[in-house]
C-alpha cells in the first residue's frame, strides 16, 4: 500500500503533537478563503429527500451562469480519488470506442481510419502508426504515457500509474508531446502559484487534440484569477476537461463539491460512472444560491487578507516565492525549523517533503490573526 498522499490540514492530529485545543489553534495549511460567506437559506427538503433531477440541474444552469461555460456537471470536488479516477477510465475508454482523434471513427466493432498510414483488411486491422496497434475488435495504445505537470496535486499521477500507465511529471507544458494520451495542468498551480496564459493552454489543447489526446486543467483556483481561465472557450475545445472547486473560494470546503466542464460526451460518462446523487441536496441547494449572488465582496476580503499575510511574511524577513490570492509559498533554508517552532505556537502551515526549504502559508481570518502570526514569527531565533 502506498504512502497517503500530504495535505494542508490535520489540526487534530499537530494538537495532539504540539498540545492545546484543536480549536485553538490558527489553521493556515490550506488554500481556503478563510472567512466563509454566510450559508442560504436550505429548504428542508435538501435534507429530507435524495437529490432531485432539478435540484441538479437549477446548479447547473448557475454554475454555468457563474463560470461563462457551456457544459457542466456538479460533482464531488475533483481533489476527492473518485473522480480523479475518472480520468484512467476515460483514457481506457478512448482506445475502444469515441476515440477522439478525428481521423479514426469506431462504430459497430468495425473500424474505419482514412489515415493513410492505416491499412483496413477485411474483418483484422492492421495499423503502422507506431503508437496504435490494433487487432480483432479491440484498439490497444502501445504508449500509455500520461503528462502531470509538476509539482502539484499528488492524486493525478497516484490514479493513473495505479491504472498501469506511466506518468510523466514535466515542470513546462512545452515538454508535453504526441506521446502522451493525456496531460494535466493546474492553472495557477499548488504549492507555487505558477500560472499559465489562456493562448498557451489552447496551444497545447491544439497539439493534444491533433495527436489525439485530452488536455485536463484543473483550475482549484480559478476564482481568484478569472482571466485565467478556459471555461468559456470550452465549446471550441472539445478534448478539453475543467475542474472547478467550489468551497476553496467561497470558504466552504466541507461541502466537498465541484464542477467538471467539458464536452457533452464526456460529462455523460463521468455522470454515468459516478452514479445517481454523486452530490448531496444541501450541496447543491447551496451552489444554486451562492453562484447566483454577488461575489464581488467576497474578491474583496480575499485580497484584503492576502494583503495583510503578505505584510507579516515581509515584516518577518520571509521571502515569497510564488503563490495565489489563497496562499503564499515561501522559499526558506530554515523552512523546518520555521514549521516547528510556529507549531509549538499552535500555528500550522504546509510543508513539502519534496521541496524542505518550502513552506505555504494560507490567509489569516483577520488582523488579530495576522498579529498572532506576525509576533509568532518574530520569536523564532534566526
């Protein structure tokens, strides 16, 4: 069994380490807005009866509404391992039937490919292309690689090399190629913040498509940054796949949920292979309200608060290093000592084991919050 995967979080478990009261402490290991909007009203029925068709699709129509996109699905936040496995399957799909490169139609277990450097012989196909062999009535993928751009969420590659493909973490989209069936790009990224421009993401959509693979951007954060992102370019992209988180930004990730953007086909399966009331009534009574209402407030306190930590970390001679509106990475050969002393302060920040000398702060709820931090940091002894 594999190690689990590191996340912001885990209050309980640095209390019972550190001492104190899980209440107590100052939680700044996540990437969430810190000051949750109020919650709507939730009629009883949400609660009572399982998730009605309308209650599904009164979300749709306001996340549509709210992103600028065509296609979307509500569905568990695209962080949780069930629907991130979606994406093996999806890619396990495409070799025997709906494959998406357009010169190749599958239809009644026949196969007709107008590539001419594909050769068609009665009922057994042979095919030269060096990535695709084919025989009888299956479609094999000699190459099953798979491209993450990296660092950033453990759960990708964790879904596909458990899938038995190989996964190739790339620290630029310029070294994605032809090779790889799939590609995933946080935009902007976690832990670093790095971003992407939207015509360099449709470039590699473009060289994707015209190999035949699916480009997968996961834009957690996207609400911070609207001009980011592809949402609203999805219908001329069709082997395009947005993720969208819901609580990050409106400070309630305790309801799990997010929103995949795609093509009409590929939702159809994803909702097929999540099965009915893959999201709870409150949940989607909640998104139906919130992203329907004014959310310019709440752009506001984010960026005051990012001001504030900003402020803090340069008080305390910190150096920043990347980051969004929701955190701040900082780059720092002391970055373990930093951790534990503020730990013993009973202030959690994220560590990387990958990268020791990163530390990522999330916002403070406040300005006492930001004192609490700010004098923490001023005890430790350099």
């Amino acid at each position: 069994m594999s190690a689990p995967i590191a996340h912001g979080g885990g209050i309980t478990a640095a209390a019972a380490a550190f001492g104190g009261r899980p209440e107590d402490w100052l939680d700044l290991s996540t990437g969430i807005n810190p000051c949750p909007i109020a919650l709507p009203d939730i009629p009883a029925q949400a609660w009572h009866r399982l998730p009605d068709r309308h209650l599904v699709d009164e979300a749709r129509r306001a996340a549509r509404d709210h992103y600028g996109s065509g296609e979307i699905l509500p569905l568990p936040v695209p962080g949780t391992q069930s629907v991130i496995q979606l994406l093996p399957r999806l890619v396990e799909a495409g070799r025997l039937v709906g494959v998406t490169d357009e010169r190749v139609d599958v239809t009644d277990n026949k196969v007709g490919m107008t590539d001419d450097r594909i050769a068609v012989s009665d009922d057994r196909i042979a095919v030269t292309d060096d990535r695709i062999a084919v025989t009888d009535d299956r479609i094999a993928v000699t190459d099953d690689r798979i491209a993450v751009v990296s660092p950033t969420y453990g759960e990708y590659a964790r879904a596909f090399t458990s899938a038995g493909f190989t996964v190739d973490a790339v620290d630029n989209v310029a070294a994605i190629g032809i090779e790889h069936r799939l590609a995933v790009v946080v935009n902007p990224n976690n832990p670093d913040g790095l971003a992407w421009p939207a015509e360099t993401l449709i470039a590699l959509h473009d060289r994707m498509k015209a190999a035949g693979g699916l480009l997968v951007v996961d834009e957690a954060f996207g609400d911070t940054d609207t001009a980011l992102s592809l949402a609203s370019r999805v219908p001329q992209l069709s082997n395009l796949i947005i993720f969208r988180s819901f609580g990050k930004f409106f400070g309630l990730a305790g309801l799990r949920l997010g929103f995949a953007i795609a093509r009409g086909d590929i939702l159809a399966r994803f909702e097929d292979w999540l099965g009915p009331w893959a999201v709870s009534g409150p949940a989607l009574s909640i998104a139906g309200s919130l992203l329907r209402s004014d959310v310019s407030a709440i752009r506001t306190r984010i960026n005051e608060r990012c001001t504030g930590l900003h402020a803090v970390l340069k008080g305390a001679g910190l150096r920043m290093a990347g980051g969004t509106a929701l955190f701040t990475l900082v780059a720092d050969a002391r970055a373990d000592d930093i951790y534990m002393h503020l730990c013993r302060h009973h202030i959690l920040v994220r560590k990387f084991e990958y990268a020791p000398n990163w530390l990522r702060f999330g916002l403070t709820p406040d300005p006492a919050a930001d004192r609490r931090l700010g004098e923490a940091l001023q005890r430790f002894e350099r």
